[in-house]
C-alpha cells in the first residue's frame, strides 16, 4: 500500500530513481524513503539485484586476471562470462527502469522475496 512518498518525489521518479545507479541509489532509497512501500520496494530490489550483480562481475573480473597467468582459454572463457553477465544486466536495468516509469512493478524472481524482507524493515 502507497501513502505518499516521504521524499517529496512522486513514486514513479523515485522508483526510476531506485534503479538509476545500480545497488547505490538503491540503497540510499531504502534509507530515506520511510512511507511508500513501492518505492521501498524497489530501493531493496535494486539493492539486492544489482548488488548481487556487481559481486558477481567483480568476481568474473578477478577470476579471469588470475587465469591470464594460468590458462589463455580459461580467461577467454572468463572473459566472454563476464562480457555476458554485463550485457544481460545492462538489459535487465533498463527493462526495470522502463516498468519502472510505466508505474509498473517487476518482481523478479529470485530477488523479490528478499527485497520483501528488506523493503519491510524499518529501523536502520
């Protein structure tokens, strides 16, 4: 349910917004935002979604420089994951930007449940 956003923005900028620097304004909306659900809901789901996102390209990154010196097929490998792994995000933070700004609300799966948790608590 949506009382009003606390941020003074309406809810379909602040969602936009949620997404607009991956896990960063994701979870700098969950801190500020303290009355809409939905844009609450979005802050966690950006925070958790992209947040995940980047352990797991920062991890392709490391893992492939380390294979340079082991194996060059390895780091292509790693590196063609990695290139992957970038294009699919970038596609999947557009589609959400794009709902987003529709007013419309993705719950992707997988992370939904754990922005639900997140987007619920309220003492930070």
């Amino acid at each position: 349910m949506t009382t009003g956003s606390s941020t003074g923005l309406d809810g379909r900028i602040a969602a936009i917004l949620c997404y607009s620097a991956w896990w960063i304004t994701g979870a700098l909306f969950l801190v500020i935002e303290r009355r809409d659900t939905a844009v609450r809901f979005h802050a966690a789901q950006s925070l958790v979604l992209f947040g995940a996102l980047s352990v797991l390209l920062l991890s392709t990154g490391v893992l492939s420089a380390l294979a340079l010196v082991l194996s060059s097929e390895l780091f292509r490998v790693l590196q063609l994951a990695g290139n992957v792994l970038w294009v699919a995000a970038a596609l999947l933070w557009l589609v959400l930007v794009l709902l987003a700004w529709r007013g419309e609300t993705w719950r992707v799966p997988l992370v939904a449940a754990l922005a639900d948790g997140l987007a619920a608590r309220t003492s930070w």
